[in-house]
C-alpha cells in the first residue's frame, strides 16, 4: 500500500496532510527518513514506520473520543444556514476523507464523552438496544415537584412511561444530592434522559455524559478529540460481541 494511504489510514490526517509530513522528514521506516508518498509498504515492514521516532499505529478503522463541548450540534456540517455552530466546526479535515462520524447524538446543550469512528459495524452494535451498552451521565435538574429520592431510584430500576407510548428500558440512578444524580440507561431512547426526567417530575438544567459502554472520559478538555487506545478499543469491540482482532 502507498505511504500517504497508509498514515492516512492510521488517523494522521487527510492526504494532503501526511504528504507534509513526509515533505518535512518526519516519517522514517526502519530508521530511514522517508521521501516519496507513493512509496509501496510492505505488510510485514508496517510496524516499524514512525512519526517522530514514534511507532505509528496502523489500522483501517479509527475511533476517537472527543469531549463534546456545550453549544454545538451533534452534525458534521459545518456551521449551517442558520448560524448555528456545529461539530464539523471543531474536527480536524480528515474525518471527513475517513467518513469519521460521531455514534448517536447529544443535544447542543449537552456535554461530555461522543465517540466517533468509521466502523460502521461498530456504529450499528453501539447503537442498537439488542447489545444493551451503558451510557453514564451526570444530571442536573430543577425540582419541579420533589427531590430526587428513593421512590425514583426504584422506578428508573423498574423502567417507566416516558410518553408517546413509550416506556424506559430499566436503568440505574444514584443520587448524588437533592437536584443532582448519575442515571445509566441501556438504549438511547430520543430525549430519553429528560423525558425520564420529567417523568419524574423534574426538569434537566444540565447534562453531561460520563462514559458510553467501557469508554469513560477523563480529564480532556471541551473540545479535546484523541485516538482511543488500543486496549479501550479491545474492550469497546468486546462488548458489541465483536472480535478485537
């Protein structure tokens, strides 16, 4: 495969940024500084490229984090025709060459942990309720009619009417303090998080996503975007029952 394909392939930018890369002597195999682009890479001789005097992790599918800032929506065209700011605004070009997209949405207003990748099977399983993948978040709230308390832990557990003919699958709520709480839910319901909310008689005044399945975010900052790492994506692909290797 040509050299430009392979570190585009590896998440390092669209082609037109990695053939900088190599214009600036920064990509060398097997110790050597490479040159040409369209130089052919053997399969067995991927292992030893480096960016920097760094192994670069070659791979076809690529899967990033980002911590969703708050004010942009989940889309990935750039600010749209009404001024408003979205996530095509914050990625780097290359999503777009890769048909990097995020998995599922957050409202604009809604921050914390979205995955994104181009693994379109992956895509599918996190997505779908059959493979039951926890999505964490941190609520706040507006007591509309009582402080969290037990009687709502017992019937997020039990899952509820949630309108429009729907009903919560069963989740897990702990309550972090009178208008405060973490609530795990397993499908992904539209809006599911403040329609159990005002189910509960409550209204959402903030929210965050703590982590999605085995990826939990850390200390990036609104805006950050990285690779996952190596184990977080074995962990990932095992729990949607699919094969790490």
């Amino acid at each position: 495969m040509r050299l430009d394909r392979i570190l585009a392939n590896s998440g390092l930018g669209s082609r037109k940024d990695v053939k900088k890369l190599i214009k600036n002597a920064r990509i060398s195999l097997e110790g050597e500084i490479l040159t040409d682009p369209g130089q052919n890479i053997d399969e067995d001789k991927r292992e030893w490229l480096y960016l920097d005097n760094e192994p670069i992790r070659v791979q076809e599918w690529l899967y990033y984090l980002m911590h969703k800032p708050a004010g942009f929506l989940t889309a990935m065209n750039q600010t749209d025709e009404t001024g408003q700011s979205t996530l095509g605004d914050l990625v780097p070009d290359f999503f777009f060459h890769k048909k990097i997209v995020p998995v599922g949405r957050l409202d604009k207003d809604t921050t914390g942990l979205l995955l994104f990748t181009n693994d379109g099977t992956l895509h599918h399983r996190l997505l779908s309720p059959k493979y039951k993948i926890p999505r964490t978040y941190e609520v706040s709230i507006e007591i509309l009619d009582h402080c969290f308390n037990e009687d709502d832990v017992k019937a997020v557990a039990l899952g509820m009417d949630i309108g429009l003919g729907e009903r919560s699958g069963p989740g897990e709520l702990i309550i972090l303090g009178p208008d405060r709480s973490r609530l795990t839910l397993y499908e992904g319901k539209y809006h599911e998080v403040k329609r159990i909310m005002e189910a509960l008689g409550k209204e959402v005044t903030s929210l965050h996503r703590l982590s999605y399945g085995p990826i939990i975010l850390g200390d990036e900052k609104p805006g950050q975007i990285r690779l996952l790492e190596p184990s977080e994506i074995e962990a990932m692909l095992q729990a949607c029952g699919l094969d790490p290797a």
